[in-house]
C-alpha cells in the first residue's frame, strides 16, 4: 500500500505532504494502518468531502491511497471529514509528522 498525503491550512496557512509505502512501517503500524482504511471504507468515499461551508482556519486533506492495484484521492476538511475517516487522519498526521516531508 502507498499513500500520499497533505495538509493544508490551518491558522498558518501552510502546506504539509508526505508518503509513505507499507514497506516503511513496523508490523504494528502496518496492521493499524490496515485497519484504520478498512473502518474507513476509504475505496468507497465520495472523492470530494470538504464540505458546502469553507470554515476559517480549518485544515483541509488531500488523501491518495493506492492498493492491490487500485488508487483512490479522496479531499475532505477537519470539520466535513465524516468521523470514520477521523481515525485515519489523526494516525496520518502523526506518523508523517514524526517521519518527516516527502
């Protein structure tokens, strides 16, 4: 699995990408990745969530997964972003913070 993955916005304004491949995570984030996109029914998400409603300082999130030959981009808000993809957020966020930019 690869995934490409943005941040934008916020009070800053700034721009925050990252990718990472499966092959680049532990056992245990592998399996919590895996399961977090499943929850998620990401495959399945409209490609546009990011809502009627610009909201100020709101981050907004440009998602790409690619799977068993499948590829999925999926934008969304902090505030539009429906609560099963929250979890994948969240754990996107930390894991591209700690790991770095693309």
């Amino acid at each position: 699995m690869r995934i490409t993955f943005e941040r934008s916005g916020g009070f800053a304004g700034l721009v925050r990408s990252a990718s990472l491949t499966s092959d680049d995570l532990s056992d245990t984030q592998r399996i919590e990745l895996e399961r977090l996109v499943e929850e998620s029914s990401f495959f399945e998400l409209p490609a546009d969530l990011s809502g009627d409603r610009p909201v100020p300082d709101d981050f907004g999130y440009t998602i790409t997964i690619e799977r068993d030959g499948t590829s999925r981009t999926v934008t969304t808000t902090d505030t539009a972003a429906p609560p099963s993809l929250r979890g994948l957020i969240a754990w996107l966020t930390a894991t591209t913070r700690r790991k770095g930019p693309a």
